[in-house]
C-alpha cells in the first residue's frame, strides 16, 4: 500500500496541474461573444464607432434580406448612423446568442421611435418592434467580416403607417 501512495499523489497532482492549464487559455467563444456584445451596445445602441476599425476585419461585409448594404467599416458605420438618425432612441436587445467553429448567430429585437428621415420615407413619430435573426463571421483573428441579417423590413414600415398598395394590373 506504501508503494501505491506516491502513485496516486503523482496522479491527483497531474490532474490538477492539467485542470489549472485548461483553465488558463482564453475561452475563444466568449471572445466572439464579446465583440458581438460591443458591436450592439457600442455602435448599434450608443453609436459610438470607436471600437468599429478594433473589431472588424478587411473586407467586411453587411447583407441584409440578401443584399449587400455595406462594404467595409466606413459603409458600416454610414449605414448605422443613417438608423440612428431615423430612430434616435433606437435600441437593439439580444435575446439570444450562439456561437459555433467561428461563427456567432444571434436572435434580436430593435426597438426604436422614427422621428428622422428613414431611407426615402419621412418621419412618422411612431413606435416600431422588429425581430431578427444575424449570423456573423470572424476571421482567425477574431474579427467580424461578414454579417448576414434578416427581418421583415415590410413589417417594421407597418408600424410606422406605411402600407401597400396593389399592384395596377392595366
């Protein structure tokens, strides 16, 4: 019995060694998590860009629906400010986040007020919640380079009095 003794303080002690080293790397999802969690609160909710150029990567691009509306950061922070001047109160909540093999899936609710110009169309004063499902993409470095959107861009002109009119059939 003795002789086991040293055996198994030998192992107990590798296996906390091994527990302390797997411990000490750096968890490369919440990385991603936390770049996504900037993104939203710092661009999106605050509109402050400073962390814009930090955590994205060259060759950056936005789809939304599809369609590429924006090509690199200077686009990117264009194409926010433009909502943050349509909805000055603008606020996007993740209401769940994935991430998986350098990818980041989220599931979102904008909420905001149109009291600016918002694309083509003028401000209606009227309250509007959207969700919405984004899936980004980050390069070895842990940068975002490409995000795809998707949300019933219909339905958030709904709610703020647009409608559809059909179409003439003469």
């Amino acid at each position: 019995m003795k002789c086991a003794t040293p055996f198994v303080l030998l192992f107990v002690l590798a296996m906390t060694a091994c527990e302390m080293v797997e411990k000490e790397k750096p968890d490369k999802s919440s990385h991603l998590k936390e770049v996504v969690t900037i993104y939203v609160d710092s661009c999106w909710n605050k509109g402050d860009f400073s962390a814009l150029n930090r955590i994205t990567g060259e060759g950056f691009v936005r789809n939304l629906n599809g369609l590429e509306v924006a090509n690199g950061s200077i686009e990117l922070e264009a194409y926010i400010q433009n909502f943050i001047k349509a909805f000055p109160n603008l606020r996007i909540n993740i209401t769940n986040l994935i991430e998986k093999d350098g990818k980041v899936a989220l599931e979102w609710t904008f909420e905001g007020t149109n009291t600016g110009v918002f694309a083509e169309f003028i401000p209606t004063g009227k309250k509007a919640t959207v969700r919405g499902v984004t899936m980004m993409t980050f390069n070895g470095q842990g940068k975002m380079i490409k995000e795809n959107t998707y949300y019933n861009e219909l339905y958030l002109l709904q709610q703020l009095g647009f409608t559809l009119n059909p179409p003439n059939l003469k």
